[in-house]
C-alpha cells in the first residue's frame, strides 16, 4: 500500500524522531485525533495509553513546561510546583505556538522550537505501548515508555490530580 506524504508539522516530528536514532514512525488518520478520546477511537487503544503533551507557563520564569500525562489522567498543577520550585500556569494557545512551533491538538512530545522543562506522568510507565501526538491533530506514532523517557529526557513523578 503506497502512503501519502506526511503534513509538514508531522514530517517535522518525523524528522526530530529520526534524528534521536529511534525507529519509530507517524501515522495519519483520516479520522480526528485532535482529543486523546478522538486519538484512543482512532487508533484503537485505551485514553490511557494517549500520552497527551500539555504545554504550561512557568510563573516566575516564565519558561515553557512540557508535561506528558496519561489521557486518562488529570495533571495537579500543585505537584509540578512543588517539583519545579515555580507556580505553572495554563499556557494560551500564542504562546504554546510559539514555543512549540505546533498548535494545540497536535503538540507533539518532542522536536519544539525551545526546548522546555518535562515532566512525565509515571502512570504511563506502566503500560506496554503508548501512542503521542504528531504535529497535527491527525498524525500519532506509537512508542514505549522507555521511548518517551528517551526522545525528552523528562523526569518521570506522580502528576496526577486525585
Ligand atoms: N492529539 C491529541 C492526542 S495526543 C492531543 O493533542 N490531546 S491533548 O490532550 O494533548 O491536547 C489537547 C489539550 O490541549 C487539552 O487537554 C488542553 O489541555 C489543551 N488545550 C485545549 N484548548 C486549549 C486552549 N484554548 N488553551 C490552552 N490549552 C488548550
């Protein structure tokens, strides 16, 4: 079966995939994977396995904080504080653009224009596969928990919202 070429966010992605050395490859859909309940029905997973890229504001810094959680789980923004030393606030989708070069919807877990301070959400490291956004709210790739830890370099803590 012969594969249209990639979007140009997702090729990007591609690319930052291809550089880490990892084997690892996007897929669109024709279907929305835009949510990580749209992702989940796309690809025929569980939300649990959607790795979503939740992009915040630090505060005092002011710098970008990527933070990779399970779709199944909600992030407290008091424990990333308490980790990072800095009150995160909710990032406007301008300022996710700028920092990621990606919109919301397809913000991809690696390959941003300035590279941010990551978190990863343990709960993902229990499970086998995992799948992340791509660049666009149609393009996925499946990888490991020990890929994701890999591409970001993040550190892995209890992020959830009880
Ligand atoms: N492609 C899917 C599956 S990986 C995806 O990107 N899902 S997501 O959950 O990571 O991205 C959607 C997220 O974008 C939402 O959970 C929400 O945190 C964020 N978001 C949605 N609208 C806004 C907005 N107006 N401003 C800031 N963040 C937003």
């Amino acid at each position: 079966m012969s594969e249209a070429p990639l979007k140009d966010s997702a090729r990007r992605v591609q690319a930052a995939l291809d550089a880490q050395g990892l084997a690892l490859k996007v897929r669109e859909f024709p279907a929305s994977t835009r949510t990580s309940e749209e992702a989940a029905a796309a690809v025929g997973c569980a939300v649990a396995q959607i790795a979503k890229s939740l992009i915040f504001r630090a505060r005092d810094s002011g710098r970008p904080v990527l933070i990779i959680a399970s779709g199944a789980n909600r992030v407290d923004e008091k424990k990333v504080a308490t980790i990072l030393g800095e009150k995160i606030e909710r990032a406007d989708p301008e300022f996710v653009r700028a920092k990621t070069g990606y919109a919301i919807g397809g913000i991809p877990p690696v390959g941003h224009l300035e590279p941010p301070v990551t978190l990863l959400d343990q709960d993902l490291f229990q499970l086998e596969v995992i799948w992340a956004a791509a660049g666009t709210p149609n393009a996925v790739f499946q990888l490991t928990p020990a890929d994701l830890k890999a591409l970001t370099g993040g550190q892995v803590a209890d992020l959830r919202k009880a």
